[in-house]
C-alpha cells in the first residue's frame, strides 16, 4: 500500500495533497499533503514565536543530543532510505547508499561544527581608547531558516539545510523538490523522534509557485537557503524581504582539460562516472571535456566505451549504473539538444537515442559547435561533450567562456601545467587529476557568477546561520 505523508507545519490544515511517483516507470509511490496560504502563515508565525521566545533556546547539549539520535537512526534504517531515495528520485541504488552514507556523515559534521566553532576576543588595550577593556563574541542563531530544496540529491540536500540550521539553533521550515518530498519528510520525522521539540523543523509542499514565493520573502525570514535552478533562485533573492540574508546553489557547466601528457587509464573512469552518474543530474557533473588534438577521439572513444558498459534501468536494482531523468519531458529536452548539435556538426560516438520516455543512455558528442545549445547550457543529462583543442589557453578562454563558473578540473602529469590551468581556470574550485563532481561536504562549495551566491558546506551554512554578537566590558581591574 502506498504511504500517505501528513503536512509536516503543527496545527495547520492541508490545501489539498499531491501523488510522488517513480521517474522510472510512473509507480505511484505516496500521496503527501500540500499547504496554501494559511499554512505557511502558521508556519512562520509558528518559527518567529519560537525564535523570539530566547528562555526556551535549545541549548547546545540538547542540540547535540537530537543530531546524535538522528545519526544513529538513519543508520539503522540505512538500506530503507537508500531504496526509497531511489524510488522516487530515481538515482540508482548504489549511489543512493552513498548519499545516505554522506546524508549521515553530514549529521555528525553538524555535531563537530556545533563543538567547536565559536566566537573570539577581540583585541583591547591597544590605545588610550581600548583601555580598561575586555571584548568576546559568541554566536547566536541568525533567526527563522527557509530552505527550498532540489530534487537530485533528496536526503542529502535536506541535511545540508536542515541539520546546519538545528545545529545553529535556528528554527527551520523546508519545501522540498515536489518531484522528491518524502526522503525530506523522512528526515523531519526522524528529527522528531530523536527529539526535536515541534514545530523547530517544519516541512511544507506548496499548493503552487506563489504560495512558495510567499514563504520565502516575509520579513519573518532570517535567512533563505536555496538549491535548484539560477532562473528561479535570483528571481526568488530579487524578491527578498529587507534584511534576510541568503545563498543560492545553481549549476554550472563544468569544464575539464585534458592535456597531451594525462594518465588516461586514470582519468577516463572518473570522467565517464562523474558525467553519466545519477544521469548527469548533478549541479557539477562532467560535461565539456577539452582534450588536446592528439588525443581527443582516444578521449572520446574510451569514454564511449566505459558509458556503453553501464546498465541503464531501474535504479531499485544494485546492478543499474544509470537511472532515469526526474521527468519524461527533460528526457525528450535533452534528446533535443543532442540533436541539434548533430545537425550543427557534433560526431555522435555512442548514445543519442532514448531507450524509453524516462531512460537516456549515456552520450558523447565529439567537437558540438562551441554556440550549440548543448555547449552554452547545463544540459543535466548523461552527455559528455569532447572538444579538441591545439593550445591550453585556447581550451581555457572556452572553458571559462560561460556565465556559469563553478567547479573545474585539469588532467596532467606536468605540475606546472596544472598550476597554469588552477590559475586561469574560472571556478570556485579545480580538481587536479580527479573529476569535477568530487565533494565532501565540509568543504566550501560555491557556484560563481550565474552559479550562485554564498558559500555551501556543512560549517559554512552553520556559520551562515548565526550572527556574532560582541561584549565590550569595561572595568579598571581589566
């Protein structure tokens, strides 16, 4: 019998409900209730109370108390979030156990920011003006959280906006990807029976697209956490209330050089994973690959290679490599893509026909037009695009040529070769010799440009989260 997932906003009644199904074959998996306007009223004025009311903070002990038991259930229902994070988001198996893997690491690092980040002196005595002075600060929670969420990574995004937050202090309210709610749902439940009082993690799915923008820019919002597409969150920070501070995730179109002298047997298989994993839908999957002339076919063959020994089905079984894309139409939009670059000039090396409406099978493109469609944009599919170039400055004014910069990576065994690429490559971070979806989420991770704005990781969003608050003492015993 398929689930019925309750609104998770204390006290509020739901708008109507909404049916989550399997990107892979349309499975009707739960109904999950949706709230209107009145609910996210309740909600904020649910958060503001809690915010305002300082006597009844959660203090640090009890916060680390719940983030432990969160940790320690979600283990014990490992394989249960795994399978279920891939039924409805469609990310195979395999990699959906890594994500829970991460998703409970992450609870953790919640913990390890919440022990030992902390506030500093600040230097007095220094003039006539500091005398007799003592100045510290400590950090307090910046006030009501509103975290909108992607649908790629359903548990592990949630964690990344959620745990920071209760790890701050700071009352929470989520809508999850409409696509993806229930592992987001299952995480504010676990949350509660780890005992998180009610009402400090709320979850919402919207009736609609303004009844989500009513949420996000009320002047009760402290601070606006959002993952998805760059149209979509620079419109919702242009809407803002005064004063809510923000950082937004978008995507990127992430550039990799391969220069003459790369291992290939090294890099082809980080490449080939880190373009065709979760079908490309990742925020910095692999996707133009500037090889240099000599080896660009090898580059691109050996790629085609590896795409065409990945299974491509159901992402519930541990065999498949490759699961579906979230929606039917984004299936028919890449095939799209792929075909107008064929038609502008693109060598098709293996791919670029659709298995099914759900199912795309692992593509490479050898030299598309540099203003193809699929050249210029996020093509958050499982398509590689290889280009041939003579000269690395050359493959780099196309790499950087974008308005999106975000994570990039450079492939050589010359260490000076890879110090020129980390110099004029744009992006927040360059991997060397290792593809540019590697993340550990203690790491800062941020989109550039159109890419984003802030600063993502565990300890970052944490810091985000709090405000630093100064006490300046004055005593003639200091």
């Amino acid at each position: 019998m398929a689930e019925h997932f309750k609104l998770l906003v204390p006290n509020a009644a739901p708008a109507g409900a909404a049916e989550v199904t399997a990107p892979f074959d349309g499975a009707h998996i739960a109904a999950i209730e949706t709230g209107g306007s009145d609910a996210v009223d309740i909600a904020l004025r649910t958060a503001d109370a809690l915010y305002r009311d300082k006597n009844n903070w959660l203090d640090a002990e009890t916060r680390i108390n719940i983030l432990d038991k969160t940790a320690d259930i979600m283990q014990s229902r490992f394989e249960e979030l795994a399978v279920e994070a891939a039924r409805e988001g469609g990310k195979p198996l395999i990699d959906s156990r890594v994500e829970v893997a991460r998703a409970i690491d992450g609870i953790k690092n919640c913990i390890e920011v919440l022990r030992t980040e902390h506030g500093e002196e600040i230097p007095m005595q220094k003039n006539a003006a500091s005398m007799h002075r003592l100045a510290f600060t400590t950090r307090e929670p910046i006030g009501v959280v509103v975290a909108v969420s992607a649908f790629n990574h359903p548990l592990n995004l949630a964690v990344h906006q959620i745990g920071p937050a209760v790890a701050a202090g700071c009352p929470v309210i989520i809508k999850p990807a409409g696509d993806t709610p229930l592992s987001c749902f299952r995480l504010i439940n676990i949350l509660c029976e780890a005992g998180l009082p009610e009402g400090w993690c709320q979850g919402i799915v919207t009736e609609s697209n303004d009844i989500a923008t009513q949420l996000v820019t009320d002047k009760r919002v402290a601070f606006f956490s959002f993952i998805g597409s760059a149209k979509v969150g620079w419109m919702l920070r242009s809407k803002l209330a005064p004063g809510t501070r923000c950082a937004l995730e978008h995507g990127g179109v992430a550039p990799v050089v391969v220069a003459q002298d790369a291992d290939l047997d090294d890099a082809i298989p980080l490449l080939a994973k880190a373009g065709f994993y979760h079908a490309g839908q990742v925020c910095v999957s692999v996707q133009r690959v500037y090889a240099h002339k000599s080896i660009a076919r090898e580059v691109a063959e050996r790629i085609a290679e590896a795409g065409k020994a990945m299974k491509v089905g159901d992402p519930t079984l541990p065999d498949t490599d490759v699961g579906p894309l979230i929606r039917h139409a984004e299936t028919e939009r890449v095939h799209q893509w792929v075909n107008e670059a064929i038609e502008q000039g693109a060598e098709c090396i293996t791919g670029g026909e659709k298995i099914s409406d759900s199912l795309y099978p692992p593509t490479v493109l050898f030299n598309a037009p540099d203003d193809a469609v699929i050249s210029q944009n996020e093509v958050f599919g499982p398509v590689i695009l290889v280009y041939e170039y003579d000269d690395i400055d050359d493959a780099i004014r196309r790499a950087n040529a974008l308005d999106v910069s975000f994570q990039a990576a450079v492939f050589s065994k010359n260490i000076d070769t890879c110090l020129y690429a980390f110099k004029h490559l744009n992006g927040s971070a360059v991997m060397v010799n290792d593809h540019t979806a590697f993340r550990v989420d203690w790491m800062p991770f941020a989109g550039l440009k159109v890419s984003g704005h802030g600063v993502g990781g565990i300890p970052h969003t944490f810091r985000d989260m709090q405000v630093e608050k100064m006490m300046v003492m004055r005593s003639p015993m200091i």
